[in-house]
C-alpha cells in the first residue's frame, strides 16, 4: 500500500511521462500512461485495502476482511476522511456479532467521520439502533431508526428496518410473569 501523497505524486510523474509520449508521437503510449495514472488518482480516493475488504465481506468472509484492514497500519494519516469513515465503518462490521461496546464506538465514529453512499450511513445508524436497543435505550434506537429510514431511498433495509421496529414493539410491552399455580405452572 503507497501513502496517499505518494499516490498523487506517482499520477502527476506519470501523467507528465504521458504529455512526453504526446510530444514524442507516440499516441497510444501517451494513452496508456493517461490511464494508469487515472488508476493511481482512483486509488487515491478509494483506499485498495478497503476495497479489498468490501470484496471480502461480500464473500461474507470476514477473517479476510480483517486481514486486509489489518494491513492499513496507521489509518489517520495513511487515509482520507472518508477513507477513515469507512475504516471504521467496516470495523465496526465486523466486531457487531461479537463486542457490542467496540462496535458502537467503530459506527459512530464512521459516522462522525462521514460515509459517502447513504445506504451505508443507513446501515450504520441501523446498527446503531440495534445496539441502542439491546441497551435498552429506546428512545435513542427509535431517533437512529427513523434516520436510517430516511436515509434509505432504494428500500434496500426496509426489511431490516420492519423487524427492529416489530422488536421494538416487543421490548415495549410488559411481560406476564406466571406464578405458581398461574398458567403452565404445576400444580402439587
């Protein structure tokens, strides 16, 4: 993984290696160097090992997916924003099934740092719900709940959104307690 100076830095030489190969008649090396260092430009603003990640989980392999983001040694200064935003976000991804605590951080830190597609600020915030919600905190889970609603304008989490709305109904309402000689309790 280059630093991202150094991926600006390797696009503005090529591109200037490419005006050379214009000047020089050569047309279609001229072409080939405009497009690698568009390739060097591309990576500057989507990170490789974080695509590498997204590819890993759409595999639903999320021990690759950890290696790769792993391998991002130094997330603040090696990383855009955004680039950060999603670092985290994917983090937080990941440690969901395990450590409620740490994904919470992982979340709202993205979304602090800010996620460039709605639908995975909406996938964040309805994570955060969910985790509100285990905690208990149901006022805090409804608020992420209907922004992560709003947020999702393809319908792509209306599902998700339907069931934690059906828990929520289920965490509000009291829970009957049978004693004993109530109902399905024995009687000796």
């Amino acid at each position: 993984m280059f630093n991202k100076y150094i991926k600006l830095v390797l696009a503005a030489l090529i591109l200037a290696w490419s005006v050379w190969q214009f000047i020089e008649g050569y047309i279609g090396n001229g072409i080939m160097y405009v497009l690698l260092s568009g390739v060097f430009i591309f990576l500057y603003f989507k990170n490789e090992m974080i695509l590498m990640s997204f590819l890993r989980l759409r595999k639903e392999d999320f021990a690759g997916a950890k290696k790769w983001l792993d391998r991002i040694k130094n997330p603040q200064t090696a990383l855009t924003t955004k680039q950060q935003g999603y670092y985290n976000y994917l983090n937080g991804l990941m440690v969901s099934q395990t450590n409620i605590n740490e994904a919470e951080k992982y979340f709202k830190k993205a979304i602090s740092l800010g996620l460039s597609m709605n639908a995975d600020l909406a996938m964040a915030k309805l994570n955060l719900a969910g985790i509100a919600l285990t905690k208990n905190r149901k006022r805090e889970a409804q608020t992420l709940l209907s922004e992560a609603k709003k947020l999702d304008k393809h319908n792509m989490l209306d599902e998700q959104i339907k069931m934690m709305k059906q828990q929520m109904k289920r965490a509000g309402q009291p829970r009957q307690h049978y004693g004993q000689g109530g109902r399905g309790g024995r009687r000796f």
